[in-house]
C-alpha cells in the first residue's frame, strides 16, 4: 500500500521513525514534509498536499491511506478534510483506528505525536492500515450523506418542518 504522510515540526521524528517503521513493512511511503525541523512552520500545505496525493491515488486505483501528525492532531485533521473526498479521522487509541476505517472508510488518520508514544502511534497506524471497511449499508448511507453535502451542500431534509 502507498502510505502518503505529513506533519509539523512537533511530529516531524515521529514521521521520520514512523516511514522507516512502514517501509520495513512493505508499504510505500511518500513524505510530504516538512524536510528539517522548523519551530515556526506551516503545517497545512503539507497535509493538504498528503490528502490531496491519497485521493489522486484512489482515484488512479493505487490503493492508498494518509498519515498526518502534530502536536494534537486536530489542525492536521481540519487540514486533511478541506481535501474532496478526504475522511480524516483523529485517532488517540486503538479502538478509534479500528472504527475510523470500519464504520466512516476513513482515508487518513491524524495523530497528537505529543500525546503519545512512538510505539502507541505505530500501533494505531498499523491497525488503521490492516482494517477494512465494514461495508455496512448503514455505513455506506452515511459516507454517502457527508459526499453529497461536500458536492453540492445537499442534506436530507429537516425532520422539525
């Protein structure tokens, strides 16, 4: 699988660690920065840019995920799902990995490299990776609801009138 990744400075050897970590377990890995430690940097264009690879390659078929970090998590994830078509989904635990692959078909995952350890992190990546999604049809109504809002701000109608 192609795994494309980007973070901050707050995650940038998490990363580093995480690519050797997947590459040794047959992934693919595309970095998408940042290159060096920068204190001051700007997290966005760089997981803009992993979203925007993961869906190009879902789209050319490449069977793909993203990886995004910071220091948190959620302005990498806010960041990811500007992205049409990105399911991003902020994991802190195992149980979160699981379902945000199971139940939303999520397509990156972001983590808070500070509020937790490497191996924690290794462990929610590649329990991420190794879920399918369900294919509920409740699940499938769902993610088709979010695509439709995303494509043309259509919602179901308002059941208060």
């Amino acid at each position: 699988m192609r795994i494309h990744i980007a973070t901050d400075h707050a995650g940038l050897d998490f990363s580093t660690q995480l690519q050797e970590h997947l590459r040794a377990a047959g992934h693919e890995v595309v970095d998408h920065g940042p290159i060096e430690y920068d204190a001051v940097d700007d997290y966005p264009a760089f997981c803009i840019r992993a979203a925007q690879a993961v869906i190009a390659d879902q789209c050319d078929g490449v069977e793909a995920l993203g990886v995004v970090f910071g220091g948190s998590g959620n302005g990498e994830q806010i960041a990811a799902n500007k992205v049409a078509g990105v399911r991003a989904a902020l994991v802190w635990n195992l149980s979160t990995a699981e379902l945000a692959r199971e139940h939303n078909d999520a397509n990156v995952i972001s983590i808070g490299a500070r509020q937790h350890t490497f191996d924690e992190v290794t462990s929610f990546i590649d329990r991420f990776i190794q879920t399918p999604f369900s294919g509920d049809e409740r699940h499938v109504r769902r993610i088709g609801q979010i695509a439709d809002f995303e494509r043309d701000g259509s919602l179901l109608p308002d059941p208060r009138g």
